[in-house]
C-alpha cells in the first residue's frame, strides 16, 4: 500500500510539471516581454531622437546613422564583426574605426593589421625595409591607418574610459559620460550625447550668424544650421564687371555672369555675342602683321601685345648645331658637310651621316644583345629588342602561381588571376586578384524577412543562419482555425497561431452565450494507459492532443429569491433554485411583540390578503414574559405574560427620599408616574426648611426643594469703612451685589496722614544713624592702616644698609692688584 501511495504521488507530480511545460512552450509571454521591451526601447530613442531633432531645426537626416548605430547596439546579436563573422557580445574588447565607425574584435583588428603589414612590407629589399612607414587599412572602408595607430587597449567609443565595466543600464561597451567630442567639420563645440557609438550628431549649440550675402540681422541659429539664406538678391558684382547677381542670397562664389553681349576677340578684328563669363577670346585668324624685319609677316593666331622679332634674325646653327651662321632672314641655314653624330633612338650610337634636315634614321648597327631574362644571346639590328621563349619558372607574390611570362627579367608582375577562395560568409568567393594571406571580408549583405516579408534587416552576409528573424510589427493575416469569423489579433510570427484567447459566444441550452475563452483548440492530455512491455522499456511522455472541448456550465447570475423572502441573491444558471439564506425568519408573531427565530424556511399564506411579514403555521410560538417598556420613572415589571396592546398600571408603593435627602416618602408608583414636573416637586418634598447652606455662609430660608438654592440672601450683616472705625447693618445679598458700600470720611483721613508722618521721622531718624555708625568704622579703619604703614618702612631701611666689606672692598682691592701686575 505504501509503494502503491508512493506511485501515485509521483505520478501526479509528473502529470503537473508536464501540464506546466506544455503551458510554457505555448504561452507567448516570452514573446510579448521581448515585444514590449523592444517597443519601450523604440520609444526611448524615439523621445531621445525627438528632442535631438527639436533642437536641430527639424532636420533628421543626418541622425539616421547614429540612430541606426544605436538601433544594433541595442539589439542582441545585431552587432558583427565582419573579420570572423561573429557576433559581438557585452562582455569582448571591441575597436571601432574612425571613419565608417564599424564595431570589430580587438583581437580580430589586431591580427588584420598585423597581417596587412606583413603582406605589404614583405615583397621590399633588405635596404628598403623599415625605411617607410606603410599603413594597413580597415576591412570595410579602407580607411588607412598608421603602423604606430594600430589598437592595443580597449577604450569606449568616446575614449575616456580604458576597459569600461559591462552595466546593463547603460549602451554596450560605453562608459556612460557624455560624448564630448568634437563635431565633424568642426565647429568649437562638442557632442552633448552619451558615450555613443556611431557619428556624433549635428551640433544643437545656439550661435548668432548672419546670412550669406551679410545684408540681413545677424539671428540665433543652431551651430549645425548656422548657413542660412535670407532669400534676398545677392547683388554682388559678377567677374564680368558689368552686371550684379541676380540670385537669391547664397552660399561661396557668384556663378558665372548668364548674359550674353558683343564682345571683341584679342586682336580686336572680329565681334561676336558670347557670354559675359567668359570676356577673353581668340579668333581663328593669322595675325599675318609684318614683323620688324620687312620681309615676313607674324604667323601667331589672334593675340595681343606686339608681334616681337622676326625669328629668323640673328645667328642660326646648322641642322647638327656644330657650326653657326650670321645670315638675312631671306636666306636659309645651308648644311655644314660635317657628320650629322646625333644619339639616336637606342641612346648608345650616333648618327653617322653628313649634317641633314629631318630626322634620323633608325639604328641599324649590328650588336650582340642579350635577351630580357640573361640567358640567350644573338647578333641582330640594334633597333630590334630581342625576347627569348623562354618562360619564367619563378612563384608570383600570392606564392600560388608561377609567372609564365617569355623571357622575365626577374621582376615578376602581380598575380593576375582571380583569387576564388570561399570567403567566411560561405556563400561567395573572393573577387580579387590572387593575394597572400587572409581575404577581405565579403562586403555583400543578405535581407533576413519576417514570415510575412514585410519587415526586412540587412546583415552582413553569412550571419542569416544564426540570427533571429526581425520582430514584424504588422497583424497576423493568417485565416481563423476555430469558429469564430476573425482571429485575434497579434503581430506577425512564425509557427502555428496562438491559442484563440476570444470570448467562446456560443449559444447554451439555457439560452445565454458562452462566455469562456474559445476552447475550440484545448490541448488534453490522452488517457489511454499503455502498459509497458518489460522493465527495460523506458516509459514514454504523456501525449498531447488537440481537441474541442464542451462548453462548461452556465455561470451567468440569475436572481433568486430565497425562502423565507429575505433577499435575492444572484445564482449561477445551472443552480438558480430557492435556497436557505441562513438568516433568522424574523415574521411577527401573535404577541405582537418577538419575531420568529427559527432558519429561513418557507411559509404558507393563509390567504391571499395576508401580510408577507406575519407568521404562518410553520414559525414558533411565543413563550417569553411581557417585556415592553414601563412608564418613567416605574421600576416593576409587566405581570402578565407576553400579549398585545398595553400594559395595565401599576399599583405599587415607591420607596423614594425627599430633595434635601433627609426623610423618606411613600408614594403609589403611579401618582408619581402620572404627575406633572409641579406636582412630583410638592410629592417628593418633606414641607420643612432647606437644610443647605449659601455661598455667603448663611442657611437657605425656602422649604424643601430640589436644585440650587437661591443666591438672594435676606440676613443682616454689619459693613465696615476701610480704616474699620466707621459700621453700618445692612442685607447680604445686596453686599454680594455691590450695591452697598461705606467709605471713609474726613475724620479717617487726618488720623491716617498723622500715622504717616510719624511713621516717615522714624525712618529718617533710623537712617542717620546708619550714617553715623558707618563714619565711625570708617575712621577706626583708616587708623589702624596709618599704624601698618610705619612699621613697613622701618623694615626696609634696615635691609638696604650696606656691610663692612662692601663699603671697603675697592681699597682694599686696588694695591693687591697693582702689586701683582708688577710681579708679573
């Protein structure tokens, strides 16, 4: 029983992770994630690119680039390098090339340079090596770079950053402070962006600028847009010197004058309308002017200036040039009879014959030549080259192929033939000519489409196997598998469609529609149990099949009212049936005065007439005691049992004490009930004096009564002046008041002031005295300090006197020394 437990227990755990498994592959949330962060990246760089834009008056052209840049940064594996045509990660060295800012491996741009070096400093001689600084270029644009700028370190795009920490929140491989570098053409100012890969932006900064022609306002303008026009003419004198521009305000040179007037040729024989750009112009005639000579005429073309000399005055050389002639212009050079010894065309013999006109004639001297390659002779016509068959044996510089060229000289010219290699997208060959080492990168790029087709990214060629096809954004248009008319919508995918998520809106037997998603489509899993052939089988996986599954039961509110008719509440379709509400039945009974406490149950009607709330057979009877409210004031209770209609009175004696709380009274309960405010104050008093004593110290004089007793005291009480010589009897309330008072009169006064003036000579008399004892300490102080002063003084004197040696030590003193500088 325990294993069998056991069995059960893991049975079910496995039927529960396969149900999540299935619901997991299916579920798209995976993909809406993705959707929802690509489209919260779009948004981003929409609202980055919105505000760029704002501030570079609205012109977006040239922030597709960085935009397109930022795009493939973003997205994983949209960056490659184009050396191995491998994806670049967040977590490799990368360099980036300064002119077509493509991302590359630093290892990857390490070993091409290196390559490229050797390639092109290999084919040099021992003396040419080292002497000139060759540069290797970037595999996608050719961009040449020196040897001493090949990478080392891995920077951020703006280089302020060697090695930047990989932070999720920020542009792969940038450091995340702003650019800062400098625009390009430059301006003065520098990027405001990011640490960004890809070209900088146009410059946002504000500058006051003028307009080409100078003529408008200098206004504020961005940096990047700082060349404006003001649409006005130009104005400017043209180069023709006659006519203004007529364009509106440009930028850089006028353009030529589109006029057309009569202009004279440089000689000035012939006119002609050309064109005001171009003012200078030449005829086709001979100047035929005569020269200084008389005897020939100028045969220059239209020109300007004077003719100059004849040429053919002063001396004039032989055809050979060794003999010179002083001859008029009529007459013609003769020929010297000399040998002519011109070098002729094969730049080794001369001409050997008598000085001529014209050229000379070819060389036709025999010689011994050697062909091209070094190894054949021949005597032949000097004129003639001589070209051996033999053919070169020698590997050209793609160390592939062999020259084959007749009679090589040993300078064998480049490789010829197309190199055809399979390049690493695996799809083309290498167009170029037969090289060394490793083939550039395949510069085509391969359209990777969604299902659709409608949405399309370029990749470098080769990288169409491993990256995912592009997010499309447009709907489905794939027809509906289950019974609804149209799809759901969602973007566009591949595979099968989701699940159909749409209300079911089938029509039930109760009449409401289905309002469950549409299970047309349920994937169940399949009962049939398969038992397995041996304990070797392993047991297979729980299939899934596609099947439609009924509609569950109605759940749409019906409202129902329960039995006893306390409420209605809203119930399921499939179980709206009178229920129990649980709560008491609450209906009057007979007694008019208590509900039935049975559970909600049903009641009969005894007629059709009858009030809903009272009770029917089936609610209880009532057994408790009457437990309506006395009258005030009454204490007892109802002795009858629980009836109708009001209770009968109270006859019973009330024990009860008077206002001043000092006799007892005995009064039928239901006088006092029945008795008005005046009658229960004369009922509870006792009839004798208030035993209460007032404020002012004297007893109340009323008879016996409740409350406060009154403040208007009427006993008589003596009042006495201020001094307390005069009194006077009067009422105590009206002392309370204040309406009474006794003042002093002028017999007080005198008696006060004498008082007054006895009591101030005291004070007089006690001061001077006060005075006179402090004189006398004062005068006892100052005797004892005279006698104090004496004997100081007498102290002193004693101390200055000088003894005996100090008076004589100088006499003494002075002999002695004198004697024993004679001695010395």
């Amino acid at each position: 029983l325990s294993s069998l437990k056991k069995f059960d227990e893991i049975k079910k755990a496995n039927q529960a992770a396969a149900k999540k498994l299935v619901e997991d592959q299916l579920s798209s949330s995976s993909e809406d994630d993705d959707e929802d962060a690509e489209v919260k990246q779009g948004k981003i760089l929409d609202k980055t690119f919105t505000i760029y834009t704002s501030q570079t008056d609205g012109d977006a052209s040239e922030l597709e680039r960085t935009r397109q840049y930022m795009n493939e940064a973003f997205q994983s594996g949209a960056m490659t390098c184009l050396i191995c045509i491998a994806s670049v990660k967040r977590n490799q060295a990368v360099w980036s090339c300064c002119g077509c800012f493509c991302i590359f491996h630093l290892v990857c741009i390490q070993k091409w340079a290196k390559d490229s070096l050797f390639l092109v400093s290999s084919p040099l001689t021992d003396d040419d090596f080292g002497k000139k600084d060759y540069p290797w270029p970037c595999p996608k644009c050719r961009f040449e770079y020196k040897r001493s700028e090949t990478p080392s370190r891995y920077y951020c795009y703006c280089g302020k950053v060697e090695n930047p920490a990989v932070d999720p929140w920020l542009v792969p491989h940038s450091c995340g402070q702003i650019c800062e570098r400098e625009f390009k053409p430059s301006c003065g100012h520098k990027c405001l962006l990011l640490c960004h890969p890809g070209p900088c932006p146009p410059c946002p900064k504000m500058v006051t600028t003028t307009c080409h022609c100078k003529k408008a306002k200098p206004v504020p303008r961005r940096c990047s847009a700082k060349a404006w026009s003001c649409r006005l003419p130009c104005g400017r004198t043209l180069l023709c010197g006659q006519h203004a521009c007529e364009n509106s305000c440009h930028a850089g040179d006028c353009q030529p004058c589109p006029r057309v007037s009569k202009q004279r040729c440089i000689c000035g024989r012939q006119t002609a309308e050309r064109l005001c750009a171009s003012p200078q112009w030449q005829c086709d005639q001979v100047c035929g002017k005569c020269l200084p000579c008389g005897n020939h005429t100028c045969e220059q073309v239209c020109h300007a200036g004077p003719c100059g000399d004849c040429p053919r005055s002063g001396k004039r050389s032989c055809p050979c040039g060794k003999t010179k002639f002083t001859l008029p212009c009529t007459e013609d050079v003769p020929t010297c009879g000399d040998s002519c010894d011109k070098i002729l065309e094969c730049g080794i013999h001369k001409c050997s014959q008598r000085c001529h006109r014209g050229p000379c004639e070819i060389c036709r001297q025999e010689v011994e030549k050697q062909c091209r390659c070094g190894k054949h002779t021949k005597r032949m016509p000097c004129h003639k080259p001589y070209l051996c068959e033999t053919k070169c044996t020698k590997i050209r510089d793609c160390q592939k192929h062999q020259c084959r060229r007749k009679c090589c000289s040993g300078n064998c010219p480049p490789c010829d033939q197309v190199c055809g290699r399979t390049l690493g997208c695996r799809n083309h060959k290498c167009p170029s000519v037969c090289h060394r080492g490793s083939c550039n990168p395949c510069p085509e790029t391969v359209d990777v489409k969604c299902n659709c087709g409608k949405t399309v990214i370029k990749v470098p060629c080769g990288r169409e196997r491993t990256i995912r096809p592009p997010k499309c954004k447009q709907l489905c248009s794939r027809p509906p598998t289950c019974h609804h008319s149209t799809q759901e919508k969602h973007y566009c995918h591949f595979g099968r469609c989701p699940p159909c998520r749409q209300p079911c809106q089938k029509t039930l037997t109760c009449g409401h529609l289905c309002p469950v998603s549409c299970h047309d489509e349920a994937l169940v899993k399949q009962t049939g149990f398969h038992p397995s052939a041996g304990p070797w089988e392993q047991p297979s996986e729980p299939a899934f099949i596609q099947t439609a599954l009924p509609c569950p039961p109605c759940e749409v509110p019906i409202p129902v009212e329960c039995l006893g008719q306390h409420e209605v509440s809203p119930l399921p379709c499939h179980s709206a049936n009178p229920y129990s509400c649980k709560r008491f039945c609450g209906r009057l009974l007979d007694c008019q005065n208590h509900t039935c406490m049975k559970e909600c149950h049903r009641v009969t009607k005894l007629n059709s007439s009858a009030d809903g709330k009272k009770a029917g057979p089936e609610c209880s009877q009532c057994e408790e005691e009457c437990t309506k409210p006395r009258p005030s004031g009454c204490p007892h209770r109802c002795v009858l049992p629980c009836h109708p209609g009001d209770c009968p009175s109270c006859l019973q004696m009330l024990k009860i004490k008077c206002h001043c709380k000092l006799s007892v009274l005995y009064i039928e309960c239901l006088k006092l009930t029945c008795a008005d405010l005046k009658e229960k104050e004369f009922l509870i008093s006792c009839k004798n004096q208030c035993p209460k004593e007032l404020p002012c110290g004297h007893r109340c004089k009323e008879i016996c009564h409740s409350g406060s007793c009154p403040l208007n005291c009427s006993q008589k009480v003596k009042l006495r002046c201020l001094c307390k010589r005069l009194k006077k009897e009067v009422q105590c309330s009206k002392i309370q008041e204040g309406q009474v008072s006794l003042e002093c009169d002028a017999l007080c006064k005198e008696m006060k002031q004498k008082a007054y003036e006895i009591k101030e000579a005291e004070a007089k008399a006690a001061l001077e005295e006060e005075k006179r004892r402090q004189q006398a300490e004062l005068e006892a102080f100052e005797n004892r300090l005279k006698g104090r002063r004496k004997n100081k003084r007498r102290k002193d004197e004693v101390e200055v006197e000088q003894s005996s040696w100090q008076k004589y030590k100088n006499l003494i003193m002075l002999p002695v020394f004198g004697v024993a500088v004679v001695m010395v």
